[in-house]
C-alpha cells in the first residue's frame, strides 16, 4: 500500500465523490454487475471523459478501485479491502 499514492488520489473533491458514488452506486446510478462505466460517472460528474478516464486511473494505481474490462467498456469498482487497509493504516499509523 503506496501512502502517497492513496494520500494524493483522495486530495481532489471530484475523486473523492467518485469514490462515495461507487461505496453505493446503486443509489447513484443504473446497477450493473461488473461495477459502473466510465460513461456514467462522466455524466454524474459533468466533466469530460478524458478528465474522469484519468481520475479513474489515479484511483486505480492507488489501489482504491478496481476495473473490469468488458469488450469495449471498462467499469470499475470501490476496492473494499483497500479502504479497510487505510482504516486500520490511520487508526494506528497516523
């Protein structure tokens, strides 16, 4: 686990709501089985889908979620057992 990779995902306010929409997506968008596709976060977030294909790769290389490639479309997932990891990292690390 990169501290500063996760440190530095979690300081932009758009990945952080990416990061709430997915810990409950089905609240947030159509569910689907693989996880939710870039497309849909992009129209929830109202940015461009090159900015949220990067802020999903940050995410990504931080561990914090996880993609599904389906033929052409790519969906991603919170990775849970990250967020415990950085749980137990701040209640006796920092």
């Amino acid at each position: 686990m990169d501290q500063l990779e996760i440190f530095k995902a979690l300081s932009n306010k758009t990945r952080l709501e990416i990061l709430q929409w997915l810990k409950e997506p089905e609240t947030h968008f159509p569910v689907q089985e693989e996880g939710v596709c870039v497309g849909l976060i992009q129209k929830k977030a109202g940015l461009t889908q090159s900015t949220i294909s990067e802020y999903l790769s940050i995410l990504q290389r931080a561990g914090l979620v996880e993609a599904t490639r389906v033929g052409q479309w790519t969906y991603y997932k919170r990775n849970e057992q990250a967020f415990e990891k950085l749980k137990e990292l701040i209640s006796t690390t920092l």
